[in-house]
C-alpha cells in the first residue's frame, strides 16, 4: 500500500518550496509530500490521489490564492476525505479570515507565517494533527470488522462501545454488503450469532458482551492494588482532570468507567468553547488526548467496569463492581454525570437500538446516509448531534416543544444550523409515537396549538432529551436534592439534614459530600454548570481536598 499524502498547497512558489522541504526532512519515511500550486491543481491531485485509493493524511493550504482560494478547497476537499486533518497557512494580516472560516472548512489548525524555526513551531503542531489522523484512520483492508444487522440493538452496543473507546473497525451490515457472507461462511458463523467480530488473526467473538470485547482487545478488567488513594468513577471530563491531577500528584489513583472514557463530552462531535482549542476540538479526540495524559502520568484506567455499590468500614471505602468485584479506597470521587430521560412516547422503547437512540449521533450518522432523520430535543447536545448527522443523512427534523430554539441552544450553533439547508426545524411539535416493523419506519408528530397528529415517515430518532444523574450507586449517607443530585460544600451545610448527618468537627471542603473522603464532581453535583470546562476545573480541585482528607486520617 502507498504512504497516506501531505499535500501542501500555495500559489507563491518559494513559500510552497520551503514547506515541501521542511515536511520531507522530517515525515518522509512515513508519508509522501505532495505539492500543488493553486487550488484547481490541488483539487484535482486530491481527486487522483482518491481514484488511486491513495489515503490522505493532512491538507496544508495558503488562504490567499487567485482562483480557488484556501477556505474554498478545504470545504470542497473535505467531501472526499473527510478525516484528514486541515491545516490553513495564513499571514499574520489573514489570522482573522482564518478564525471566521472555521466553522466554513472545519479546519483543524491554523499556521501564521512565517513556521521557523520548524521544530517548535511546525512539526508540533503537525506531529499532534497526524497523531490524531491516525487515530481515526483505518485502511481499508485491515482492524476489526463487524458483522451484524443495522436494526440489532446487540450491533449498536457494541459498536458504540467501540467507536466511544476509539478503537477503529469496519461496520459492515449483512443485508447491505453481499461479501459479508462469504466471511460468514468461512467462519461457520449462524445468523443467530449475530453480531460477530472479526480479528485480523482471523479468530471471531459470536455475540459478544462489551467486556468480552475489551478482554479480547488485551484491556485489564482487574485492579492491580489492593488499596487505592483516590478511585474515580466515571471517566467524563471532571474524571479525568481528577485523574490527570492525582496522577500527577502521586496519589494511587484509579479510574473506572461503565462504558468508555470521555462521558457525555466524548460523544460531542465539535465541543467549541472549551479553553486552547480555537478551531473546537470532537469530543472523542479531546478525549483521547486526556486519557493518553493520565496514563502517562501513572493513572489506572479499567473500563467497562461498573460500580453498583459503597460501603464505608472504618473510614475504607469498599467499591462493589457489578462483575462482584471489590476495590478498596480512602477516598472516592463521584463523577458519573448525568444520562439522558428516557422518552415515554409509545413504540420508543421497543425500537431502541433498532432505529431509536439515545445520544449516538457519531456512532450512528454514517447508516443514515441519505435517509430522513429526527433529533428530539433543544439543547446544545441535540443542536451538535443534528449538524453531525446533517453530514450524512438527507433530512434532519429536529423536533422542539417550543416555538425555537433560541432560549435552549447556543447562539452559534442556531446560526449554524440556520444556514445548514438539510435541516428542518419543527417548532412547537411533539414526538406522539414511533411506528415500524423491527425497526423505525414511521414517527407520529403532534403539530402546533391545538394540535393535529402527522403521521411522517422516518428512518431513526436520536434522542436528546432532559437529564438525571448517575448517583443511585453512593451510599444512602450521601445527600442528594430531590431529583438526585448530590449536594456538596456549602449547598450540603445550608440543607435541612446537614447537623443530622456531618458528624466531623471540621466542615466540608466545597466539592465533599456528606460522607466525609467521599466526593462530587461534574454534572453529577447540584447546581453543577453542565460545561466540559467547569467539570474539568472541579475534578482538578477535588484533589487538593483529597490530599487533606488524606493528610487528615
Ligand atoms: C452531545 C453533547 C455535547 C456537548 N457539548 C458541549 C460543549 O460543546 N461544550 C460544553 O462545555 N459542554 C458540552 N456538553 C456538556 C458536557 O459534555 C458535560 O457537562 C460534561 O461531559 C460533564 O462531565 P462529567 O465528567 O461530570 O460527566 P459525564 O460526561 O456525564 O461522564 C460520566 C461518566 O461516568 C460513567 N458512569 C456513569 N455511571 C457509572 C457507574 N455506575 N460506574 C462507572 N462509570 C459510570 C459514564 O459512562 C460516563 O462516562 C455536551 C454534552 C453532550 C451530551
């Protein structure tokens, strides 16, 4: 197979000769630099490059080109290979045109002129894009593929468990790719053991459960210590500043997640507001970036481990695992975050995972290529998941009880989605029910005040509606308010029960809970900002609390 390309493009020839030199001197061996000298000519190397069956790494580009100029042919490029990384090469006078064409290009990066000396202001930056670019990529003839049904609720499970944990694989679904069968039939695999995961080895897991998956994958499913400083659970953001944080700090910390790193944040598919990230970063790639940090920091990470229960002896905390493992801790932080409400309309719950999904919107988009889809709900999780699958799918109805979307949703995602033409926004509407046999074929829609039922048809809803907290682990000491958030600091010290449960002298450190070594973090703790950044910021303050707690006992 050919070296994946870098292709370099900008119309003034000594600037294009001296980037062409500077990435051969240092990614020749893995990549192969290619250079055009305007738009037109790039768009056209790209076009043959794709024929070939060449992969794409990056696309670097000048702004200012006669002709095609750089935001236009990374939009055009974008179409046909839709993971290389984009990087703009602007003058210093151009860094505004840059900013306002990223949300046009989707660009990933923006490079000032002039990059000297190369090694720190170059090569980091496209080190850290090409890290990323191989994250995603996987050629086609090679990973795991899997084999199931498009309408099987078995096939999305795990397929969410593995795109949500950033392992690469081939969908492939047995109704749509004829070959398919012929890689049943060498295997002996039967239509009842269905989904099937194919290895590069050659061996199959038949209907397999997430954590046989991840076994597979070589993933430690068991704690290496017997005593831990700090057990973490849940991996969203708040974890995973607190792991990061402890790590970092010395303490013995072990993080656990029930499905993957990353948590709501890691299923976003473009997070734009969060600090260092001028151009937004996917949830998954922000992701991937902390979990590498809190490795490397000396983190314990085991995932899909979930915890169903706590008892505190003596001032040690005993995690009950659902597997029926136990973990043994001095101190927890609790940061489970918050799921999304079921939707109670009739016909949602039988076709869930068969054409109703909660969230998933990334897992998801690419079935729906050119198919009619709904997104209940007005946040900015719905607004993110519809731009998303507006890429692939040919319709997208977002569905909202209010009369807009302006009071729910950020203002640059409402002008985002105002300029998108495939999406539909269907204001004072309500999902009624969802109709199909074995998988979603219809939505029944109630319109407008009074209202009039619409009967429209439908190839899936995503589902983004209302929250609850993931607290219903923590034990019954912990205070939580009336929808099961869970109090901390000076919230817990102005409740009615706080003199019936705080027994210490001292009061609670602002994110400890009312069992003292217990903390909370993140979307799971009343009054929480619901941001990536605020639940970050909490799980790097709860280990300075850690650290005195431990100081303490
Ligand atoms: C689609 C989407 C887009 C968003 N976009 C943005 C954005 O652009 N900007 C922004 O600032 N915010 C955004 N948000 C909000 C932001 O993602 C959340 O505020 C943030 O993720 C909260 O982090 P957390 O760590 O508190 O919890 P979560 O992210 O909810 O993570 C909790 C983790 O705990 C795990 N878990 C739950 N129960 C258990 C258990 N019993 N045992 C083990 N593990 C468990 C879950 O699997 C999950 O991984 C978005 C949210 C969504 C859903």
């Amino acid at each position: 197979m050919n070296k994946p390309v870098l292709l370099v493009v900008d119309d003034d020839e000594q600037v294009l000769a001296a980037v062409r030199r500077d990435l051969r001197s240092r990614y020749r061996e893995k990549y192969t630099i290619v250079s055009a000298a305007s738009g037109e000519e790039a768009l056209a190397t790209v076009k043959e490059l794709k024929a070939r069956g060449d992969s794409m790494a990056m696309i670097i580009s000048d702004q200012r080109m006669p002709g095609i100029q750089g935001t236009e042919l990374l939009t055009q490029t974008r179409e046909i290979y839709p993971i290389a990384r984009r990087i703009m090469l602007t003058a210093y006078s151009d860094i505004d045109a840059a900013v306002k064409a990223i949300n046009k290009a989707h660009l990933d990066y923006y490079l000032s002129k002039p990059w000297y000396p190369p090694e720190e202001c170059l090569y980091p930056v496209v080190d850290d894009q090409l890290d990323a670019w191989q994250a995603e990529f996987l050629p086609e003839a090679k990973g795991l593929r899997l084999v199931g049904h498009q309408w099987s609720p078995q096939s999305h499970e795990i397929k969410d468990f593995l795109a949500a944990n950033l392992i690469p694989y081939h969908w492939l679904d047995v109704e749509r790719e004829i070959e398919t069968r012929a890689l049943l039939e060498a295997a002996a695999v039967t239509p009842k053991e269905l989904p099937a995961l194919f290895f590069e080895d050659g061996s199959v897991l038949r209907n397999p459960e997430p954590r046989q998956v991840a076994e597979r994958l070589g993933r430690s499913l068991s704690a290496a210590l017997n005593l831990y400083d700090l057990v973490i659970v849940g991996a969203g953001p708040s974890g995973l500043g607190a792991a990061v944080y402890g790590a970092s700090e010395g303490l013995k910390t072990l993080m656990l997640d029930r499905h993957a790193p990353g948590g709501q944040a890691g299923s976003s598919s473009r997070i734009e507001n969060y600090l260092g990230f001028p151009t937004g970063v996917s949830g998954s790639e922000l992701t991937r970036r902390a979990v590498t940090q809190a490795q490397r920091l000396g983190a314990e990470f085991l995932v899909p481990v979930e915890v169903c229960g706590v008892s505190v002896d003596a001032g040690y905390k005993h995690l009950r695992c659902s597997d029926g493992r136990e973990i043994v801790t001095r101190t927890i932080l609790a940061a489970t975050g918050m799921a999304y409400r079921e939707h109670t309309a009739p016909g949602v719950s039988e076709h869930t995972g068969a054409g109703v999904y909660y969230g998933a919107a990334v897992t998801e988009a690419p079935a729906f290529k050119d198919r009619s889809v709904y997104v209940v709900g007005g946040g900015n999780s719905a607004g993110q998941g519809a731009m998303y699958l507006a890429r692939y799918a040919k319709d997208v109805h977002i569905v909202v009880r209010r009369d807009s979307l302006k009071d729910t949703m950020s203002q640059y995602l409402v002008e985002q989605i105002e300029k998108t033409p495939n999406i539909h926004l269907r204001a004072l509407t309500e999902i009624e029910g969802v109709e199909g046999e074995g998988h979603v074929e219809r939505v029944v829609l109630k319109a407008g005040t009074p209202g009039t039922t619409v009967v429209e048809n439908a190839d899936a809803l995503f589902v983004f509606i209302g929250t609850k907290p993931l607290s219903e682990w923590l034990p019954a000491g912990v205070v939580r308010d009336g929808k099961g958030f869970v109090l901390t600091g000076r919230d817990l010290v102005a409740s009615e029960v706080y003199a019936k449960t705080w027994k210490e002298k001292r009061e609670p450190w602002s994110l400890e809970t009312s069992v003292p070594g217990i903390f909370a973090a993140g979307d799971i703790r009343a009054g929480a900002m619901n941001r990536v950044a605020s639940a970050v910021g909490e799980g790097a303050m709860v280990v300075r609390f850690v650290h005195e707690y431990l100081a303490l006992t």
